[in-house]
C-alpha cells in the first residue's frame, strides 16, 4: 500500500535545515551575554539573527526533552575514564561539561535548564515570525532505563520476568517494577552493542504503540515536526529479526507502526512534518509508508568516499525519491566534513550539497569549518579557530538557496561528453541545470576528482539558439561566452581545475 498521500503539504521541495546542539548553543549564549540562568525565551535577537536568516526553513533543536538521571551518571563515568573526551575538550570537567544522551529521554517535557514548555513556545513563536519552524527529536525505538514506563509498565518493553531465562543477559538490566522483577533488555542497533542507558520498546505491544502515539501527539503540539531516531527499527520486519529470542512467540504485527502514527498525527496537523534517520538502504519503504524526508546516507558516503561518476550514478533516481532525501556532509553522529576533506574537495563537496534536489541540510559549527567532533552528552565545546575562506564560501552557498531556480525549478541531470583527445577524466564530472524559466536558470557543474578535466557540455536550453550565449558563475564570477547554436547542438567545451565546482546563471 502507498501511503504517499500521508505527506505534508510543502512551501518547496527542497527545504534548508539547519541542526542545533540545544544545550551547547543555550550555554554558548550564556557565556556571551554573562546570563548564567537564560533559558530558550531570553535569547538574544542576535542569536535568532544569526541561525534564523533566510534561507533557512527549518531549525531542528536536539536535544530539549529531561536528560535521564542514570544516563548523566553513566556519561559523567564514561568521560573520566575515556580519552576521547579529553582529545576534544582537554580541560573536560565532566561535571559541568556531560549530560546524558539527549537519545536517552526519561520524559518528553522540555527540560527545566532549558525554560521548559513555556520558554520553546516562546522561542518557537519567535522562530515562526522569522519564517523557521521548530524540529524536535521522537526517539520511539527506546526510552532512558530510569523512565516512568519501566517501573510501571515494563510490558511495554522487550523484557521477561526475571525467573524466566533471558536470552541476552549481558545486554539487559534487572529492575524493580510493580509486576516484580524483571530483566529489560537495553536499546540497540542490531549491528552494534547495545546503548546501556536504554530501555528497549516493544513496538509489538499494542500498548506500545499506543502510548507512542499519544507520546507523538504531545509533542506535535510543541513544534513543527519531528526528526525520528533510527526509524528503521521499528519496521515489522527488522523488529522481529532483532528480538525475536525475546518475544516469547508473540507474532508480528498486522500493519507497520509508522503509517498508522503518521495518520494519527496528521489528522490534527496535515502539515505536520516527518523526518526519519533511516539505513540499510530502506530510504525508499520509510517513504512509501509516509515519510515527508529520509536520510540519504549513500549520497553521504559517496561524497566522502567516492568518485564523481558514483555521485552521478546515485543522483539517476527517480525525481519522487530524490526530493524526499535529506542531503548532508555532517551531523552529530559523523566526523566534521573539514576533517574528511580537503579544503577544495570540502567546497566542492558543499555546492553539490547546496544545490541537489531534496532537504538540504546544515550542522552546527559545519560554515565555520569546524573539525573536532563532539560527543553529543559534551554541552561545551573546545575553542576552534574559524575557516573564513570556508564560511564566506557557505555563506555564497545559502544565499544562493533563496533563487528560484534551486527554490522551485525543473531539475535534470546532465551527460558529459568527452572532448577528442582527452581521457576518461571527464566521467567525473557531476552536472544538472536548474530551470525556473523566467525567474532564472541555473548549470551546476562540478569536478570531483583531484585531477583537470576537460569536457563536453549541452546547453540545450529554449532560447538560446539563435545568439550569443553566456553562462556567468555566481561563485568565482567567471564568465564564458560563446554562440547559443553551437552550445545547444553540440555543447560548450569546459576545462575544469581538480575539484572546481560552479554555479552557473545562464544569460
């Protein structure tokens, strides 16, 4: 079943979203202003100024929800023993600079140090008048191990009596709940250990789902839309896979959770937005089940890794998929993108980021080049010194999201062809145009490869046959002239440095 109708009604397909550490930038601000006690309703106009400017649609706050109790001791444990904290922040003190995982939610209630309920409605009503709307997290995989449900509902959760063998011990706690004991096993990715300050939902429990609906329904009335963490997890399937050892022969579920929740919600809210952390290639089912947006961590891996021929072969998909991924080159769970690529691969690897189909998609810290990456339970960040050449780059890049062409245009990707004579470098060459018509054309093009390329381009535009043609790049200014016959019969002939990336305005 096509659950597509399920989608919210967009302003464009290709949204910009920027992603902030909610505690780090609170605590960033209180520094800068001396406010020892500011909350989310006190911030500065300049704070919004400075996150909130056009093009920016969406601000996703990570991180507002009440911080586990036993996740911030296991954390605050794990930072005076492990070095990867000290690496980033040499002078750590982890009693003021750790807090749980922002992924461990032992409720979802705006966290007192952060204003509470009031000081988000304040800040979101602020961010609307700006045109930004508010993400927040729904982490419906797991919960804290110190959350209400626990004691009170351990049904809810993948667990057993704790007489009854478990088949993972080492990977589950014992607590005290008003059923007696039991063994509840910790959250985890199938592929990896378990995450020890979670407790594993049982997405089978009728109950289950039924409190994460009204769990969603609670927070829909607090924000905008919801990015959901690891999505994936609680598709039937891959569910009953992980745990089937502990379910105890209870069968799998009719219907997937995620259509149903999203129906739900969109029932009060039709344009209420859902964003899925997704993996494993899943991308296409999570959107078939409702999915306004889903990470695009191919696109991810084959910008860091890979040659511009593998990015082109990606970017072949269908249109309807496309606008429906999220594009990034950081997020708080990868390694910065300055600390991955060189500084002309980091900029070339932002023009394709800035200008593909889909949710385009921005980390705090990624404009000013930043290259250590903090651990998400770090709430103060190490003292870095800003790339200039970098962020004046970014800021060229987020101006140019607001033309109409990149906002609302007719997008296709383009064959380069090789030039007599010249090698096979032309095949990593990644191009499309950007066609609003009257309001603008764009033609990206971008070199991705440490090595020159020379090539054949078609301009195969309406109205350029017939006189003399000019593309002028809005980065470099660069301008290239030439007859519009020939550039659209046979095409315009570049030679490309090692990953130089334009975008040009087609005059």
């Amino acid at each position: 079943m096509d659950f597509s109708s399920l989608r919210m009604r967009r302003q464009t397909d290709h949204p910009v979203t920027l992603e902030l550490h909610t505690r780090f930038w609170l605590n960033t601000w209180r520094r800068r202003t001396g406010k020892e006690g500011l909350t989310l309703a006190d911030l500065p106009d300049e704070a919004l100024e400075e996150i909130a400017s056009p093009p920016v649609d969406f601000i996703w706050l990570m991180g507002v929800w009440e911080l586990s109790p036993a996740s911030r001791a296991i954390a605050r444990q794990l930072a005076h023993k492990s070095p990867e904290y000290r690496r980033v922040l040499p002078d750590l003190d982890p009693d003021r600079d750790v807090e749980g995982s922002p992924y461990a939610v032992s409720a979802y209630r705006v966290a007192a140090d952060l204003g509470g309920p009031e000081a988000l409605a304040a800040l979101r009503r602020r961010l609307q008048a700006r045109g930004v709307r508010c993400l927040l997290d729904f982490v419906p995989n797991h919960t804290a191990c110190d959350h209400p449900w626990v004691r009170e509902h351990p049904e809810y959760y993948v667990g057993l009596p704790a007489e009854r063998p478990a088949p993972d011990v080492a990977q589950s706690f014992l607590v005290d709940t008003r059923r007696g004991m039991w063994r509840i096993a910790h959250g985890r990715d199938p592929h990896f250990p378990a995450w020890t300050d979670t407790a594993q939902l049982n997405i089978f429990h009728p109950a289950t789902r039924s409190r994460l609906i009204a769990t969603l329904h609670e927070i829909a009335r607090q924000c905008d839309g919801v990015r959901c963490d690891m999505a994936m997890l609680l598709l039937n399937d891959v569910f009953g896979r992980t745990w089937w050892p502990w379910l105890d022969g209870r069968g799998m579920p009719e219907t997937e959770f995620w259509p149903e929740a999203i129906f739900e919600i969109r029932r009060l809210w039709p344009d209420f937005l859902f964003l899925a952390e997704v993996y494993w290639d899943l991308e296409y089912r999570l959107q078939q089940l409702g999915f306004d947006y889903t990470y695009d961590k191919r696109f991810y891996d084959r910008v860091m890794t890979s040659t511009g021929e593998m990015i082109r072969a990606h970017l072949v998909a269908d249109w309807d998929y496309q606008i429906r991924c999220l594009r990034f080159l950081e997020n708080h769970d990868e390694a910065r993108a300055a600390s991955r690529l060189s500084p002309a691969q980091h900029r070339a690897a932002a023009v394709l980021l800035a200008t593909v189909p889909g949710m385009r998609f921005w980390y705090q810290g990624q404009r000013e080049g930043r290259r250590l990456r903090a651990p998400i339970q770090l709430v103060r960040w190490p003292e870095e010194e800003p790339n200039f050449v970098l962020a004046t780059w970014y800021d060229m890049l987020l101006a140019l999201q607001e033309h109409p062409a990149l906002q609302q245009g007719w997008w296709r990707l383009l064959s380069p062809e090789r030039l007599p004579g010249e090698d096979e470098a032309y095949r990593n060459v990644i191009a499309y145009r950007w066609d609003a018509g009257r309001q603008g054309r764009l033609l990206v093009t971008v070199n991705y490869q440490a090595r020159r390329a020379r090539l054949r381009l078609r301009v195969d535009v309406l109205g350029i046959s017939g006189r003399t043609a000019k593309l002028r790049d809005r980065l470099s200014g660069k301008e290239l002239i030439g007859p519009g016959s020939v550039w659209f019969e046979t095409g315009v002939e570049l030679n490309m440095e090692p990953y130089e990336a334009n975008i040009w305005e087609i005059l």
